[in-house]
C-alpha cells in the first residue's frame, strides 16, 4: 500500500471565532473520521503556529504575516492509489468548502 503526506493549510484571514458548541462538533467530527479510517491513517499532528525557516544559511521567523495560508497540521495515510487517498482525506472537516481550508496530498517515495 502507498503512503500519502497530506498537509492541511488553514487560511489567515481574519474569521469569527468558532462558539463552545461548534468547536464541539468539530472536534466530534475530526474523532469520528479518525475513528473510521484507523486503519488508513499512519501518523499526523498539528503545527505550533511559530517557526523558523532555513534558506541559503540563513535563519529567519516565520510564517509570515503576508502568508494566504499557513500550515496547520500534517497526517500520513495509506491507501491503495491516489483515488483511495482522495476519498479518505474528502470526507475530513478540514475537506468541507465552508472551512476555507486547503489539503495537499503528496505521494510518498517509501525510503523508509
């Protein structure tokens, strides 16, 4: 079976803050999925919004504030092709249009 990085972006434009209840459901619809697809799902965590970015020897903060996006998690599943993995990760909340999120889904190569 393939693995695929998938990496969650969240989008940085000011939204209103989700209310007690709807965090709820978000949470309970995140357990849920992770629930089904246990099997599917390798490794993942979510992102501290602070960092540091390495580029031609330097070091600077990031990310920037000038940013559309920011990367907020990261999950590894696997599945049999890339149709398989899209299935899985379209039926994540992050996946719904109303999130304003945005999902990339990368092959691994399988070093490891």
């Amino acid at each position: 079976m393939a693995k695929f990085l998938c990496i969650y972006r969240e989008p940085t434009e000011k939204r209103a803050k989700p209310s007690p209840e709807e965090m709820q459901a978000l949470q309970t619809a995140w357990y849920a999925w992770m629930q089904k697809y246990s099997s599917a799902i390798v490794t993942g965590d979510g992102l501290k919004r602070t960092g540091r970015l390495l580029k031609a020897g330097l070091v600077t903060d990031g990310p920037y504030a000038e940013a559309k996006e920011i990367l907020a998690s990261f999950g590894v599943i696997q599945a049999d092709n890339y149709d398989a993995a899209l299935a899985i990760v379209r039926e994540t909340p992050a996946a719904d249009a109303a999130s304003g999120w945005s999902i990339e889904i990368r092959e691994m190569f399988g070093f490891s």
